[in-house]
C-alpha cells in the first residue's frame, strides 16, 4: 500500500488531482484533495475531494449522481501531484459537460486530433450527410462497401509492414483505422466499448477465452 504521507501536500494542506477518463484518457476536471479526501477516495473507490471554495469535502456525484469510480492513482516524481484515472458515470463537469476542459485557447496543427473526436465527426456525417463527402458515400453504399474497404486497407498496412517501410505501414494503418471507426459507427460500436474489451481481456485466461470462442 502507497503511504500518501510521502505525498507533498501545499501549505494549505492540498494536493491538485488531474482527473482523467479511463476510456478516452481525456482530462476531465483538475481538483484539489487533502489527505482525509485522498484517504476516502481510496477507500470507497470513488471521487472525493476537498472544495476550497466551500472549505468541505465532497464527494463527486453526491448531489448530480455523476459518481467517478476510480480505477487507478498515480503521484508524479515530486509527489506534489495526482493523476486519478475514473469511469464516470455522467458528465464530469457542473456545467453539465463531459470535461472541464472545452474551450480551446490554441491548437497547432493536428493538436487538437483525438480517436473521440473522429468518432463524433464519423457520427455527424452518419446523421447528416454531406454531399462530395467520401464518408457520406461510405455510408450510403452500406456495410459490404465498408467491410470491403477495411479488408483492402489491411491488406495495404500488411504490404506496407512486410517491404518495413515504417512512413508506408504509418500511412496505411491510418487508412485502416479510419476505415474501422467507419465500420464501427455503421455499427454502432463505441470506442469505449472497444476499450472496456480490450481491458477486461487482463482477468480472462487467454486458453478460456480461446476455448469460448471456438464452441
């Protein structure tokens, strides 16, 4: 067990805690805690913090029912910082937003890019069509148009791989990846519900999960 009191808390008696989502590893809220609310939250395994404005704790969801259940803790090299990683149950922030964190002050290029936010754009396109767009055609051609596009990218990121051009298999896998998020917003497939397998692969004995599978 982690002993918190090698954590270097302020003069106030507070940490700041960057609270992250599991799924998306989007940062959601920066908080503060004190030694008692760092002591709750790892105790219950759910968000508590100290409010500085209010001089309480206070446990995330108590009043909205957006309770954040942590999955994981992690101090930087000083000691003088957290990050909590959580699966949150509603919006993180008051203002009835995912993450605090919306308004962008600036962005190089390509900065801002996130797999989230292809999904939305992939979804928006689904929902509203856009005349010349290539993944409105993807869409009004169906699911065998989209499965034949990610069959073929594949086949390009193995060509790409097996010459070991690096820029080339980098190239393709791109290809490959939008055409998969494609495919899973036809689909209906979150990329949260993607990651929660991948996670919950970690519990289950790699022979039992391939004897399942092929009954």
């Amino acid at each position: 067990m982690f002993d918190i009191s090698t954590l270097k808390f302020d003069e106030n008696g507070l940490i700041p805690a960057v609270v992250v989502d599991f799924y998306t590893r989007e940062v959601l809220t920066l908080a503060y805690m004190n030694k008692e609310s760092l002591e709750i939250t790892m105790a219950e395994g759910r968000t508590c913090f100290w409010s500085r404005s209010r001089k309480k704790l206070w446990r995330k969801g108590e009043e909205s029912g957006n309770v954040q259940h942590v999955c994981a803790i992690k101090a930087d090299c000083d000691g003088d910082a957290l990050t909590v990683v959580v699966k949150k149950d509603g919006p993180a922030c008051h203002l009835g937003t995912e993450s605090c964190f919306n308004d962008v002050i600036y962005t190089a290029d390509g900065g801002d890019f996130t797999v989230e936010g292809l999904a939305e754009l992939l979804q928006g396109r689904k929902d509203n069509p856009k005349e010349g767009s290539y993944t409105t055609y993807l869409f009004e051609k169906g699911i065998d148009k989209i499965l034949k596009k990610v069959g073929e990218e594949s086949t390009e990121v193995i060509i790409a791989g097996k010459a070991n051009d690096k820029a080339e298999t980098i190239y393709e896998i791109a290809d490959l990846m939008y055409h998969v998020m494609v495919l899973m917003t036809e689909m209906g497939i979150s990329t949260k519900e993607v990651i929660a397998e991948q996670s919950s692969r970690h519990i289950i004995d790699h022979k039992v999960k391939q004897e399942k599978m092929t009954k």
